[in-house]
C-alpha cells in the first residue's frame, strides 16, 4: 500500500487513551487522518488539531457511513473495552463492540476501503489457559461478554476478507499502558490507578492477591504496530496476531515499581495469569516492543513528578 501525503485513514474511537496516540503517530507520517468518536470515554483535546475530527457514533451507521468515502483504510478502535463493564451492562457493550464493528466493516466495504485494522483483545480474549506465553492457534477460553464481543469481532474481519476481499488484519492487546491512559472510575487500567493513587497519597488498591499476571505493552509500541499492520504485505487474510511485550509482570510487581502503601481489596472475575506469545508479530509485521515495563513507569512517573 502505497502512502503520500493525500491518503485518507480513519480512526474510529480517535479520541481514545490508544486511538489519539495512533492519531498522532499517523499524523506525523503525513496521512490525511479522520476521527470518528463519540466522545462517550473519548477526550476531544486529546486528538491531534491537525487530523479532522467527526463527533458520532459507530451504532449508527447512516451517520458514520458517508465519512468513509475515498478512504484508504480504517483502523476500527471503537469500543467499550472494560470486562467488568461488559458483565454488568452486556447489552449495551454488545451493541458497541459488536454491532459497532459490523457498522464499520459494512460503511468499509461500501466505501472500497481496502485495509481494515482491527483492534482486538488479547488480554481478554484467551482467557484461562494451561500453556503459556499464549499464541494465536490457540482456541480461545473468553470468561466475560467483552472478550465473546471483541472475538466476534475478529471473525467478523476474516469473512469480511473472505467474502467481500477487503483485507482485514485484527492485532490482539495486552495490557496496554502509557500516557493519557484512564485513571478513574471502578475500571481505571491498574497502571493510571496506581499511579492516581500514589499522586494522592493514599494506598495503592490491589484486587485478590495482586499475584495474578498480565503482560504489559507501551502505547506508543501500539500504535507501531498498527503503522505496521497498515503497510505490511504479509497481512490482510483476517489474520490475528498478539501485540504485547512477551513478558509477564504481576499486579504486585506494578505496585513495586510505582512505589507505597498498599490494599487488598475483593477479588473479581478475571483470568489469572497472562502473558503473549509476539513471534508472529515479528515474522508478519516486523514488530517487536521497544519500550520496556521499567522504562515506561520511569517515564510515567518522571511526568507526573513522582520521582
């Protein structure tokens, strides 16, 4: 796919913690950006001035449709993404993740896209599992309405490449962490929490035993990998491909690093360890992380005047 300055992207969910990163990074590669986000989680001073921004919303497709036109791709980011979210509103988080995709995929379609990046959710997706790291030929174990929603999703992706040829690739995020990441509320991400709370003196708020495990990717190492799966000549069949560190780090060890008192508080539904397998990142996209846990807390801290 070949880029100049004129060619046209779309970012659904572009005001977003990840999407407004994406944003920027594409932004700075000289496409013509489109933002469509409905400014439901989304923040609208977080998107870059220079990408054009569109205030609606993926369930409807009518409004969102004639955005499409003379598209090259689109990076569908969209969503609900929380899991406790999804168990207690499963209705309204399948009328985003689901219905909102198919939206996109069909407003794709009708447009000639030609590249549909999908963002999907390994961290969720996979659930338990027995082996790890976990790879992507695994059959997936998902354990809430979020995880069923998001790989609905990428299934959708591969017979939208199946049937109607557009090339779709869906990349599976870890824990995704890094600046402008959510803070607040019951389903903050356990970095920007941790960190909230260390801003406000009071302790760090661990669920269970915080001995659970997650693998942790850096936000900017994100939006890489879409800017890869954007160009790569060796994706658009529907493939489905981690995006992590390949590490594991367990909620305690995040507490460490970030430093003070600590809470346990109720444990909640979620898997117990996880952590990927990215040698198909690297073998298909070219990709593997650059910024390290340590390294981004560093950072994470050092901006927030923490150290």
């Amino acid at each position: 796919m070949k880029k100049t300055g004129k060619t046209k992207v779309i970012v659904t969910g572009g005001a977003g913690f990840i999407g407004s990163h994406l944003v920027e990074a594409l932004v700075q590669e000289g496409y013509e950006v489109h933002v469509i986000d409905n400014l439901s989680k989304g923040k609208r001073e977080q998107v870059n001035p220079q990408a054009v921004f569109h205030q609606a919303d993926v369930r409807n497709q009518a409004e969102i449709k004639p955005i499409f036109a003379g598209a090259e791709a689109v990076f569908h980011l969209a969503a609900i993404p929380q899991v406790e979210y999804s168990i207690q509103h499963p209705i309204e988080t399948n009328d985003v993740n689901v219905n909102g995709t198919l939206n996109v995929l069909m407003a794709a379609k009708d447009a000639g896209v030609k590249r549909i990046v999908y963002s999907a959710s390994g961290g969720s997706v996979y659930g338990d599992q027995d082996v790890f790291p976990v790879h992507e030929k695994m059959l997936p174990k998902p354990k809430s309405p979020y995880a069923i929603q998001k790989y609905i999703g990428e299934h959708f992706c591969r017979i939208w490449s199946e049937i109607h040829g557009v090339e779709t690739v869906s990349l599976r995020y870890f824990n995704v962490y890094g600046p402008g990441a959510h803070e607040n509320g019951a389903y903050a991400l356990v970095t920007a929490l941790f960190l909230k709370q260390k801003r406000e003196g009071v302790p760090l708020t661990i669920t269970g035993d915080g001995k659970q495990t997650r693998d942790f990717v850096h936000v900017s190492d994100v939006a890489w990998a879409n800017l890869l799966a954007l160009t790569s000549k060796k994706v658009g069949r529907g493939e489905v491909i981690n995006i992590g560190s390949g590490k594991e780090s367990s909620v305690l060890q995040i507490a460490e690093m970030i430093g003070g008192t600590v809470v346990h508080i109720a444990p909640r539904i979620e898997p117990r360890r996880s952590f990927s397998d990215i040698t198909l990142a690297k073998k298909l996209l070219g990709w593997e992380p650059k910024i390290s846990l340590e390294k981004g807390i560093r950072e994470l801290k050092k901006l927030q005047g923490l150290n």
